[in-house]
C-alpha cells in the first residue's frame, strides 16, 4: 500500500476537502485526486462521497481510517526505534504547546534544549490543549507541554510539571475590585469573557459556578490568554486567569474558601516510541519538575 496515498487519504478526511488537503501536503488538487484514485483502485472501493463540494467518507473510508493512522504510526515508531540505536539526539521532534505554556513556561527550557542538542530540528505547533491531545493519539506530535486533562485518556501518558493556580480577576475600576466580601454570586451577575466551552479551564470554573447552582454570564469567549487579559484590564469583564499572569492591569477577587488550580505538564502516547530527542526534552522536563517540589519543600 502506498503511503503518500495514505497519507493523501487522511488529509482529505481530516480537513473534508480536497482542496484543503492539498495545502497541507504542498499538492495540487489534481494530484491529491489521482492518490485517491490510486488508492480506491488498489483496494477495490470507493472511500469518499462527492456531493458537490462536499467530501465525506464512505463506510469503507471509515473503516480504513483508523488502520491508517495505525500503519504509518508503526512505520514511524519502526524508523525511531531505528534511530535510536545509535544513541545520538538527532533528527526532528514535532512538539506541540499552548499558546499560554510557550510564551509564560518553556522559553529558558528551549533555549537550554536547542543549546545541549544543536542537531535536533524542532517543530513546534502551537495548539489548544485539547487539540493537542488529538495530535498526540493520531501520531501527528510526539510530545505535548500543556493543560493537562482532570481524566487523561487510556492511551495517554500525562506528567505534571508546574502547579498553575488560577486567580478570578477585574480590573483594578471593576466595581468587583472596589466591593469588600465579594462572593461568587455577586462575580456571577457581571459580564465574563471566558476561554472556549471545549477548554479544560472552562470546565473547572463553569463546574464550580453549576456545584452552587450558578451559571456565568459570558458575553465573550477566546481561547488565548493574553487576549482574555487585555479584556478584562479596559473594564469589559471579569475572568479567571493564571497567577503567574497578574500584574497592576488586573486585581484579584478573593473569595473566602475557594481556591482554584489546574495542572501543567506533558503527555505522550504510551503506545508509540519516542525518539531520542523526546526523551531529552522529557528529561528537562522532569528536572523542572523535580527543582520546583524541592523549592516547595524548604
């Protein structure tokens, strides 16, 4: 079977398009029908519905997608195990991170990484933590440094690294700054702007606004950090943000006996071996990990 067949059949199934997947190999449109048609004659079935400009996958594409994530992640595995062998910490290694995590966290690990193994080409992509979980049980990014989940996947390895708590903030006008004994009813009645419904820091606070029978009023919702930051800073909402991320443009709110935090650190597909380059990142990591409870444990 060929592979740039199958790799041609996954980007049209994951992007619905054609068009849309040829941008991602770097194809014409013809040319990614022609794969198809390659591959729909060797196997001797139709894998997609054209209706117009609509693509979906046939029962026989559905069945065949999961065996091809399967193929070309054992042929990669085959070529890491390979690589390994000669225990140099070379080639590339696809990492993926938040947006928030690459700019507030992994800037003195990179450096120390790319400066100790000069010969490693990174590719960082910098995702969502939910999406990022995806990269990671479809085979598309070795390592993830992100938001870990409260219930992490059966195939998924999660490490936690840093401690993040999170802090409900105003701006320092908000009249939720100005008011004494503001309680988490009073926080609910004003307008918030919140990271998106698929997040798991939208989770942790929309569960405990539920657990008391309350329900935010979310006017805005993006999924970048700093963005939520500059709105919160011109008075337009109140939000809950990472401590490490407070300054004089946004105050805390204290409520008396709520204390919330979420949990940062990598993942890895435990089913899938890593090359040597992920585990030498892995190994800062860990380290990280071990100064910071050695610095809480004085």
């Amino acid at each position: 079977m060929d592979l740039a067949n199958l790799n041609a059949f996954i980007a049209i199934a994951e992007t619905g398009s054609f068009s849309a997947a040829g941008e991602r190999l770097h194809l014409t449109q013809p040319a990614v029908s022609k794969r198809i048609a390659g591959l729909e004659q060797q196997l001797d079935v139709r894998l997609f519905d054209r209706l117009g400009r609509e693509v979906s996958l046939t029962e026989a594409g559905r069945a065949l997608l999961p065996r091809a994530y399967q193929i070309l992640n054992v042929l990669d595995d085959t070529r890491r195990a390979l690589t390994n062998l000669t225990g140099e910490v070379t080639g590339r290694l696809t990492l993926a991170t938040s947006h928030h995590i690459g700019l507030h966290r992994l800037p003195t690990l990179l450096r120390a990484f790319t400066k100790a193994y000069p010969d490693v080409a990174l590719d960082i992509q910098f995702l969502d933590s939910e999406v990022a979980y995806e990269e990671i049980l479809h085979g598309r990014a070795e390592l993830a440094v992100i938001t870990l989940a409260p219930e992490p996947h059966a195939l998924v390895k999660a490490v936690k690294v840093w401690d993040d708590p999170l802090d409900f903030v105003a701006a320092p006008e908000h009249p939720l700054a100005t008011q004494n004994n503001v309680s988490l009813a009073d926080i609910a009645g004003y307008p918030a702007v919140f990271p998106g419904e698929n997040t798991f820091t939208h989770h942790i606070v929309s569960g405990l606004c539920e657990a008391q029978g309350l329900k935010p009023n979310i006017a805005m919702s993006t999924n970048y950090m700093e963005t939520i930051k500059m709105m919160v800073s011109i008075g337009l909402a109140w939000s809950v943000l990472p401590r490490t991320m407070l300054d004089e443009q946004v105050t805390a709110i204290p409520l008396p006996g709520i204390q919330l935090r979420r949990q940062l650190g990598y993942i890895v597909h435990t089913e899938r071996t890593l090359s040597n380059a992920a585990r030498a990142f892995m190994a800062l990591l860990d380290g990280q990990a071990a100064g910071l409870e050695q610095s809480q444990a004085r």
